[in-house]
C-alpha cells in the first residue's frame, strides 16, 4: 500500500532530488490510492476491469494537483520522515508521555490530527493560523532535508543563511539546522 514506509525510496532519484518534484510525485500517489483504489476495495469491485475504468474515467482529474492534495502529500512526507528518524519520540508523544531528549528537552512537542510531531512556535506568536504557529519538527540528518534547504535557497534567491533560516522557521522546526546550512 502507499502508506509504506519505502514508497518515497522507490521514486526515481531525480524524482527526490527536487522538492517540488517529490511533493508533486507524492500527491498524485496519494490522489490515485485515496480517490480511486480505496473506494473500489471499500466497494469491493477491485479488479483489472473496474480499476482501468475507473482510472480511465477520472484521468483528467489527475492532471491538476489542488493545494490540498499538496498539502496532504507534506504531511505524509513529512510523518514519514518523523517516523524514520524520532522512533522512540514519536512513540512516547503518541502514548502521552514526556520526552527526555537533549533534542526535544526545551520544546512543547505534540501530535497533530494527521499523527505529525509539531511545536509551539516562539517565531509566529501572534499568528492565528495554526501551521504556522504550531510547525513539525523535522530530522536534521534525513536527506530529504537537504532537498527542503535548497529549494529553500533557490526558491528565495541565494538570500543569506539567516534570513533562509527565518523563512525556514515558519514552515518547520529543524534541531541544529544552522550547522546543515553552511
């Protein structure tokens, strides 16, 4: 199924390579898998046959990725990066209980809805809107980070790694990342 935790290793590299890339590669797994395979196994009319039409049928619908398809595919790369690297975090947040990580020691973790570790950001105190004032932590040594810090660089011109730093913080939280950027 494409909530294993290999599918993101399975795209091809200069799928991964991009971050806009991976997120839109993503987004249509997850479109195709939530919007056609599961209501077929829930009707139970999982066949060759029915799949091909179904797919034939909504193909145009495939085409154009909505912001919300965008979205759910960074919160499942981003769960799957969490999953991979904070194992033992994940685990004691989910059960309710306190983390005891040089890490995590002076932040507020919890879950979100989607089962995504996010914190109480200090950078959008008075932001009403709640990815922005609650973001996910992420694993500094994933490789999937290094493609997030350079679309980062890119995507605001070659800015200064403070300022790259700053935007980066209102999207996500990354322990010791400023050591990444250099």
């Amino acid at each position: 199924p494409i909530t294993n935790d290999s599918f993101i290793d399975r795209l091809s590299p200069a799928i991964r390579a991009r971050w806009l890339k991976l997120k839109s590669a993503v987004a249509r797994a997850l479109k195709l898998y939530m919007d056609v395979f599961l209501p077929l196994v829930k009707n139970k009319q999982f066949n060759n046959t029915a799949v091909r039409m179904e797919l034939k049928e909504r193909h145009n619908g495939f085409k154009q990725l909505t912001s919300a398809d965008l979205e759910r595919a960074e919160h499942f790369i981003f769960r799957k990066m969490q999953r991979e690297s904070f194992t033992d975090e994940y685990e004691l947040v989910k059960k309710g209980k306190p983390i005891r990580n040089k890490e995590f020691s002076q932040l507020s973790v919890f879950m979100d809805r989607q089962e995504i570790l996010r914190i109480n950001s200090r950078v959008n105190l008075n932001s009403t809107s709640f990815p922005q004032q609650f973001v996910p932590v992420l694993p500094r040594k994933n490789r999937i980070i290094h493609v997030l810090l350079m679309y980062y660089h890119e995507k605001y011109k070659h800015i200064a790694v403070e300022a790259q730093l700053a935007e980066l913080r209102t999207r996500c939280w990354i322990p010791q990342i400023r050591h990444s950027m250099r």
